[in-house]
C-alpha cells in the first residue's frame, strides 16, 4: 500500500487516466536491473527514480572523467574519478528515499549476469558494445525476463523491447555481430541524443510495469536526432529462439563471438616501457590536434586519425610503428588501417592509451 507521503509525492502521476493508485503500487511493488550508468543510463535511472520504481539495481564499473559530463546528467566535476554505481546512487538517494537501490561496481560478465538478473523482472540495456548486449539477451531468454535495448552512434538512436511476452530477440534482429569497431570516442556522440533515447528506455520500462500503452516489442525505432524524423522496422521472430542453458551462457565466450577478443597487435604498458626511447621506433599520435597533453618524445609524430592516409609521406613503412591515443580504442584502428591499408610491416598499438602511461592527472 502506498503511505500518505507517497501518494502526496505521486500526486500528479497518479491523476494520469489509466495509472491512478494501482499504477502506481505496481510501481513500487518493480524492480528494474540497468545495465550501465552512462549517457543512455543517466536519463533511465533519474525517471525510474522520479516515478517511484521500488528497487533499482544499477551495474557499472567505470569511474567518472571529465569527457563523460556533457552527457553524463547524475555527475558533477566533484564526482570525477569516483565509481559511475555509486555516484549515481548518491545522486538518487537524494531524488527519492523511498527507493531501494542496489550497486554492482563490476564489469558485467556471464557469472554475474547469471547472478543478478533472476532478481529483477525488466533490464535495461544501456551499455555501448555487443558483447555485453549478447549477453544480456542470453541471459534474459533463460531467465525469460524482458529487457530494453538502446544504441547511440553519432546523431542517430536505435530503441526496441526484446523478450516480452516471447517477443523476438536481440538474436532475431542480428543473428550475428554487426561489424563496426567504432565508439563514442572515436566518432562523438550527440549529449542530447542520450537524454532523448534514455527517456525513451525508461518509458518503456514504466509501460511494461503499469501495462499501459504499446511496448515497442517487435518493432526497432531508429530515430535521427537531426531531422527529429523516426523510422519504425518490423522484427521478425526467429523460427526458433536461441536459447542455451546456464552452463553453455558460462562457458561462451561473448567477447571472442563479437570480435572484441585481446588483438595479437596490442602493446602492454611495460613492452611500450622497454622500447619507448628506441631509435628503431616510429610512436604516432593520431589524437586530434587540440587534445591534450602533448607527448614529448623524440620518435613522436603527431597524425589525426582522419589524416592516416598521408602517413607514408612522413612514417617509414619499414620501421617498428606504435599508435597511440587517449584510451587505445582509436589507436586500435589506426594501427589496423596502416597495416592492411599502408602495408605497414611491424605496427601495433598501446593497450590502454596515454591514459595508461600518463595517468589520470594528467588530463
């Protein structure tokens, strides 16, 4: 039953033709598990927050940095180098008391997934790489709990419900990984878009809980946050749902499937240690040129990521070559390009990036 206290905080929900007191007990009789609490994550727990979800679980195990906060909404500068779980629930707990909030600081992975998400009824993906989107759906099946699906890439938002009510799968709309290697930091991303597809995912959720409206189940909207134009496509059903047993989801191995396995081609921080100073070594920045802080190396070349296809005008194509940018997702790609593009001979890139060898201090 809600207390005098809660129907005063809900007043103006409750009014809502369709919700009203039952609506809103099925809210807070909820639980929700997100996945992720960055750009999509940020605008999906404030509004489960607001509308009075019972008990919001909230998994991340990055820490806050400064290139999160254009997009980030729950952090501020003070929460810089904190963890992004427990920042939010601090956050949160000052929105509304009355939720039970639970924090898993860890990197998602099949044993935890298999752990925690038998204790909520919807997930809510807001992660940013197919692994984990795989996994999640895997997970869900055997358990058969629903769960949100949103991606970002550059301008354009991608939102769909998989899972409900033997809906179709994450599976049954890409049966298979897509290949793309890019991330927000390579290409950007739109702040705004984030709070636009968020909000979306937790009207979703609220949807499901209060059994209102038409949950987006079978359908993918993708929407162009440019032309504010949405496009609608149908989702088919597999013949026959993938569906593997608990000890099967244990033993795949989602980041070899997705093509985000450990790259042959990464340098560690101690190899790039040991060679650093090297005469027989080339070391190419491919940070954009107002990114900071500068390198002060004398086998250093300074070459955009968009500019690599001028690279054998000033890089020897013979000489052992390093790449390096911030975290090591661009210089994943730049080195790629200059060995199968630019026929490179020895080319690989720092695992981890600047950030690895400099430190967070230093940027």
């Amino acid at each position: 039953m809600l207390s005098s206290k809660e129907k005063y905080r809900y007043d103006r929900q409750i009014k809502l033709h369709g919700l009203g007191l039952d609506g809103q007990e099925k809210l807070k009789n909820a639980s929700v598990l997100v996945i992720g609490a960055g750009g999509l994550g940020c605008p999906v727990l404030m509004y489960l927050t607001g509308a009075g979800v019972g008990k919001i679980g909230i998994a991340d195990a990055d820490t806050i940095n400064e290139t999160n906060l254009h997009r980030q909404v729950l952090f501020s500068v003070s929460d810089i180098g904190n963890n992004k779980a427990f920042a939010a629930k601090d956050r949160l707990s000052k929105l509304n008391p009355e939720i039970t909030f639970e924090t898993f600081p860890k990197m998602l992975d099949n044993k935890l997934a298999l752990e925690i998400f038998q204790e909520y009824e919807i997930i809510v993906d807001a992660t940013d790489n197919f692994s984990a989107r795989y996994l999640i759906n895997d997970v869900c099946v055997f358990y058969n709990k629903p769960f949100v699906f949103a991606s970002l890439f550059k301008t354009e938002g991608q939102l769909s419900v998989f899972n409900y009510k033997n809906g179709p799968t994450y599976r049954c709309l890409f049966p298979s990984p897509p290949v793309s290697s890019e991330s927000c930091e390579d290409v950007g991303v739109n702040g705004i878009l984030c709070g636009i597809i968020g909000t979306k995912q937790a009207n979703e959720v609220l949807k499901m809980i209060t059994e209102m409206g038409e949950v987006m189940s079978g359908k993918l909207e993708i929407y162009d946050s440019l032309t504010n134009y949405s496009t609608i496509v149908l989702i088919d059903s597999a013949t026959s749902v993938f569906r593997i047993s608990d000890e099967e989801i244990l033993a795949f191995d989602y980041q070899y499937f997705c093509g985000e396995h450990e790259d042959r081609f990464s340098l560690s921080l101690e190899e790039f240690k040991k060679i650093i100073h090297s005469d027989q070594i080339q070391i190419v920045d491919i940070r954009q040129d107002w990114e900071e802080p500068k390198i002060q190396l004398k086998s250093k070349f300074e070459i955009p990521l968009q500019n690599l296809e001028m690279a054998d005008q000033k890089l020897n194509p013979e000489i052992k070559t390093v790449v390096v940018c911030k975290y090591g997702n661009r210089s994943k790609i730049g080195a790629e390009y200059l060995r199968k593009q630019k026929k490179f001979n020895d080319v690989s890139f720092l695992k981890g990036g600047l950030l690895e060898w400099l430190g967070q201090d230093n940027f």
